[in-house]
C-alpha cells in the first residue's frame, strides 16, 4: 500500500525550505549504473519492492553518464569553520516517469507529482537542522523515460550552511528522495491529500576537526 503520510514526516519532521535541485537524465535502461539497492520497511517504495536507491557524495560535480564517479567520500571532514563544498548524487530503482506511472495504478486521481528531497543534519539521534528541496514533474522531464539519477550540490542549501557554526565532534547528513504527489481522499467532496513513494537514501558521516 502507498503510504499517505507526507514526505516531510515520513523519517524526521523539515524545518525550512531550500533551492531546488537539478536533474539529470541517464540514457540505457532503468537502472544507472551506479545504482544499489536497498531493503528498507515501513515505507512506500517502487513497485512495492521494498527497495530504495543509494546516494554518492563527492567534492566535486558530478555527470549523469560517468561509468565511473572518483573521489567518493566515505566521511565529511573539515576544520570548524572551513567547509569545502559538497555534492551529493542519488540513483532511483526506475526512472522518475515509471515511479509515476506506478502511483497512478495505485492512486489514478494522483496529480502534483513533484521530486522532493530532504536534506538532514544529525548528531547521533538528535536533527540539528533540516531542509527542503522540491522539483515539479513537468512533462518535458516525464516524457523523457530515462530520468533515473539527480544531483545536489549539499553546501548550496540552507541547512548546511549550519555546518560551519559546528564544534568539534562527529555528525552525519541524511538525503532522502521522494516521488510526492496529491490524491483524492475523499470522492463526495474532492478533498485532496499528500502521499509519497520514497526512491533513495543517503547517509554521510560528518567530521568537525
């Protein structure tokens, strides 16, 4: 069942919004190379599978159509105050036009589809800060079927402008993706309500020397 729970509920609750993201499309098959999936529960996902994409972050841009991504962080590290920029890249489990074709067998009165990107700043179990991106689905980008990866750059969004005001001490930042859309949830009167589709999760371990 498609979860009716907003996006922005579904883990951690957002606080403000930030800049929207850019897509990119990926051309060859569903799945982009780079994609790996995981089992999640609890949440809605693609096709009901129970599986959600991965997140890359890098110090540099990035390209929808490299074989290969150098210079993958397996941490964030940097001195308090001095905070190099980061770049993130999600991968999805089907491209942006099959997540929405699969919502509207389930939901048909779906519409509003949007891309939805919660950006979090953790330490340990406590959300210091949270943040926002959202891309309208226009049909220009669902009529191209091979929409299966986007991009972010993390330090251009207001909740990691936080970071540079961190002690010292261990943190991470939590990316989370969505398919975000409006149905009817009540046929006599019309009213509408969100729901979700959750397509890839990252999490990066943040170092403040």
């Amino acid at each position: 069942m498609i979860s009716q729970v907003p996006a922005s509920l579904s883990l951690v609750a957002f606080l403000f919004l930030v800049p929207l993201v850019s897509l990119s499309p990926q051309t060859g098959g569903t799945k982009h190379a780079q994609y790996k999936g995981q089992k999640l529960t609890g949440v809605a996902t693609y096709q009901n599978s129970g599986e959600v994409g991965n997140a890359i972050f890098t110090l540099q841009p990035t390209k929808f159509d490299q074989k290969e991504y150098p210079g993958i962080l397996n941490a964030f590290e940097f001195g308090r105050g001095n905070v190099p920029k980061l770049y993130c890249r999600r991968f999805f489990p089907g491209n942006l036009k099959e997540a929405v074709d699969y919502i509207k067998t389930k939901q048909p009165t779906a519409t509003d589809f949007r891309m939805q990107t919660n950006f979090k700043l953790m330490q340990g179990s406590d959300l210091l800060s949270t943040g926002i991106t959202q891309t309208p689905l226009r049909p220009e980008i669902l009529g191209d079927p091979t929409y299966n990866t986007a991009h972010a750059e993390v330090t251009d969004t207001d909740l990691i402008r936080k970071l540079p005001t961190l002690g010292p001490g261990q943190y991470a930042i939590v990316v989370e993706t969505y398919v975000t859309y409006q149905y009817v949830t009540d046929r006599l009167t019309g009213a509408k309500g969100p729901s979700n589709i959750l397509l890839a999760v990252g999490k990066l371990p943040v170092i403040v020397k």
